[in-house]
C-alpha cells in the first residue's frame, strides 16, 4: 500500500544537494552510493540498476518506509513544481 509523503525541509535540502551537484545519470551511475545522502529521519542515494535515488524514511516511531524518485523528479521539486512522492512500508516488501 502506497502513502502519500509530504516534502519536509528536510528532505528538500538533500534534493537542493543533489541538484547542486550538477550530474546527469550516467555519471550518478559511476558513484552510485547507496546512503550518500543521510540525515535524521532519511537515508539514501542513486541506484543504477533503478535509474533513481531511492530512500529510506524513518518516522517519528523508526518505522521504516521506502521510496523513489527519477533526477527529473527531484530537479522539478526543487524548481518548486509539485511533485507527489508516494512511499510503501519496508516490511511490505
């Protein structure tokens, strides 16, 4: 089952760092690192074989939950244009 997810700070400031570095998806693929990116409550990186970034949120409980984004995604969120980000339980899959 997907849930919605609301864009916090939080994760906004790691989409402004991946889009400040400026890199299209072949170079991400060279680097790819899993939990580049990780701050409170999200943990993660770009995925070569997905050709996203893909993450892991942890709620106010530890609750774990993934999600996935494309670059185009990320770089319209950060250009302000509404983007919906649904995310699934860990423990569905």
């Amino acid at each position: 089952m997907e849930i919605k997810h609301n864009i916090d700070s939080e994760l906004f400031s790691v989409f402004q760092e991946i889009k400040s570095l400026n890199l299209d998806l072949e170079n991400w693929s060279l680097i790819e690192i899993s939990d580049q990116f990780q701050t409170s409550n999200y943990c993660g990186g770009f995925d070569a074989t997905e050709n996203e970034f893909t993450f892991s949120y942890f709620d106010e409980n530890k609750k774990e939950y993934w999600f996935q984004l494309p670059i185009i995604d990320i770089e319209k969120i950060v250009e302000g244009i509404n983007i919906e980000v649904y995310m699934r339980k860990a423990e569905d899959y």
